[in-house]
C-alpha cells in the first residue's frame, strides 16, 4: 500500500467508529452496500475511502438514519413491529414473505434468525392482508408440507453480496460453488485443477459461526443448498461461470507461480519455432534423440573356465570378477550406482529440499488460500 492509499483509505475498525456504528452494524452495512469498500494491498483487504466516509457523514439524517438502515431485529421484535404474534411472523418468514439478513446458533443448538428493521416495516406497509384473520390456502398448504425458506433466501442474499464484492470470474464461480458441496461440484467441474483453484478462492465463512461441534456442524448445513431446484440452478450457474472464467484464463497448474494471473508462456529465442508439447525428444533442444534400434550388445568378456578344488568348491580364477563391474548398455564415462559418491540417503535429501524450499518460498506455489478480497 502506497502512501497515498494510506492516506485516503481507513481501516473497517476506525470507520466504524467514525460512523458511530458497532462491529457487526458496519459489517452488516458493508454487507448491504450501505458502505463502500474497496481492495487494498496485494493481500487484497478491503478499507473504506475517505470520500465515502465524508458522504456519509454530510447526509441530514446521520447517524440516526445509517444505524436504522442496519437495525437488525429477531422474531419477537418483528412481530412486535408488525403488531403481530410470532408465530405468524414465522410462518410468514417460512414462507418467504420476509428474508433473513443473518442467523446465529444458541446454546440449544436452535437456529435464531434475524431481520432487517426497515424490510419488516416496508413488508407490513405492502402487504397488510397478511398481518390479520387467516392466512391464504396456498400457504397454509405449503406451511403444511413443512416448507422453510429462510435458509435459502439467507443463502440468495449472501450470494449477492459476494457477486458484488469482486469482478474476478474466477473469484465469482467460487462463490456460486461455495453453496454446493463437494459431490456436486466435481460433478460440475471435472477437472481437478480447477477444483483446486476454486477451493482456493473460496470465501471465508459468514460472520458468526459458530465454534462448538454441534452448532458448527448446523450452520454448515445451513451454508450448503438442500433443494432440488435451488440444487439445480446453481449447478447451471457455476457451468455458465465457469465457461466466462476460463474464456478468460485457464486455471494454474501446479509449477506456476501466479496462480491468479492467466500463464505466459517462457519466450523462445530469436528465429526459433514453437515446440509442440507431443513433440518427439529429438525436436527438443537440450534432450539427446532417443534411437528406436536396440543398443547392441557389449563385446563379450573371455571367461575362464572354473575349477574345482578341495571338497568340491568352485574357485574362480583370478582377474574373473563375481559380476560384471560395468551395467550393459551404459555409456562409458556413466557413473553407476556403485560408483556413487557416498552421500545421505534419499529421505534425508528430500527433506533437506522441502525445507530448503519452505524458506526461501519455493515449492508447489497455490497450495494455501488465496485471498481475494471478499467484502
């Protein structure tokens, strides 16, 4: 980061407190677009600029107006807004009247869901029917059949706010497969490299998940799309993703080093033509031609005939060696493997150059998580 970034940017902690808004408020606000963000730095974190806090800040109704915008509140208090009983909001929720902004998982391991203040209020104002008497046969019918659609407007929600967050194509089809577990995915993307490259670019888990076991293993599930179609339409948007990813770039390959950059290829020199990768190894320079005849066979060696000596043991004659001291077919000059130098072994020297590797950062580049900037 440049001075000049430095100077017009802020972290997310200070123009939270610039914009009088908690942690998860201006979390929230980021979430919504409320605030803008933009990446800064080659690790790509993601800070606010002077001029949107200045825009911000010079609005009539500020802060008052900012903090209702991202007032989030749970069933009780909805209902409470809508002059309602929770129970009717939840089936109301159920049915995708109102979506979810985020969820959370108490001690009970039961999934508490939380709404946006001002959708809940322009809900009621749009639709004031169902606020009283009862509620319309097709809803009582899909109540009926236990459909719950929180999960899977929470999950459209954040899916918009990662589409929005970067313009990256690749960074794009890892958030639409990061709502499809792993069966899913290889069945969609089939080769593995570029399943490792959208493992990579996955986005970090939503704020707030929990740590213990149980609760983890919810909200996981809750991450994850489980019907038939929501299944199906996102299969068919990350095959659209990636068909734009890939016009675009390929995926890295292991041994590249810039894992995010489309590969150059290594420049030939002046007057040479381009090498095909089937080339046979004599169009290759540096790769001595491979004969396809037989290497013909080493003149033999006069062997003298053995004799037997006292209690019937074979003595060789002298200058007869056990075992030829040259491997047929070997090039002269060729050390073999009992004219090695002594050395360490094959393990000690493999571990020697992993660890030479891991300090001077050498090795398979694009093995760990790539950030990408995720708002």
């Amino acid at each position: 980061m440049t001075v000049d970034e430095g100077a017009r940017t802020v972290a997310p902690g200070r123009a939270a407190q610039e914009l009088e808004l908690r942690r998860d408020e201006f979390r929230l606000a980021v979430q919504l677009g409320l605030v803008r963000t933009v990446p800064v730095g080659e690790g790509g974190r993601r800070q606010v600029e002077r001029c949107e806090l200045d825009r911000l800040t010079a609005a009539p109704d500020f802060p008052a107006g900012l903090r209702e915008r991202v007032r989030a509140v749970g069933t009780g208090e909805a209902a409470a807004l809508l002059e309602i009983t929770p129970e009717r909001f939840t089936r109301l929720a159920r049915t995708g009247h109102v979506s979810p902004v985020r969820f959370s998982v108490n001690r009970y391991r039961a999934v508490v869901w939380s709404y946006l203040a001002e959708e809940v209020a322009e809900f009621g104002l749009g639709r004031p029917a169902l606020l009283t008497g009862r509620l319309p046969l097709d809803l009582r019918e899909r109540l009926a059949a236990h459909e719950d659609l929180r999960p899977r407007n929470w999950r459209a929600r954040r899916l918009g706010v990662l589409l929005r967050g970067t313009d990256d194509p690749w960074a794009r089809a890892a958030a639409i497969a990061s709502l499809l577990d792993p069966v899913q995915i290889a069945e969609v993307v089939d080769d593995p490299y570029e399943r490792a490259h959208l493992d990579r670019l996955r986005p970090p888990a939503p704020p707030g998940m929990p740590v213990r076991a149980g609760a983890h293993e919810i909200a996981e599930r809750l991450t994850r799309a489980d019907d038939p179609d929501e299944i199906l339409w996102h299969r068919m948007s990350l095959a659209l993703a990636l068909d734009e990813a890939r016009a675009e770039r390929p995926a890295p390959y292991p041994g590249e080093r810039t894992p995010d950059r489309p590969r150059t290829p290594v420049p030939a020199a002046a007057g040479a033509r381009p090498i095909p990768f089937n080339a046979p190894a004599a169009a290759v320079p540096g790769i001595p031609p491979v004969s396809s005849v037989p290497p013909s066979a080493p003149p033999p060696v006069p062997v003298a005939a053995p004799r037997v000596g006292a209690h019937g043991a074979v003595v060789r004659p002298a200058g007869n060696p056990a075992r030829p001291a040259a491997h047929p077919g070997r090039p002269a000059g060729q050390p073999g493997r009992a004219d090695r130098p002594p050395g360490r072994s094959v393990r000690t020297r493999f571990l020697d150059r992993f660890r030479r590797g891991k300090a001077t950062g050498e090795g398979r580049p694009g093995g760990g998580k790539q950030s990408v900037g995720w708002p």
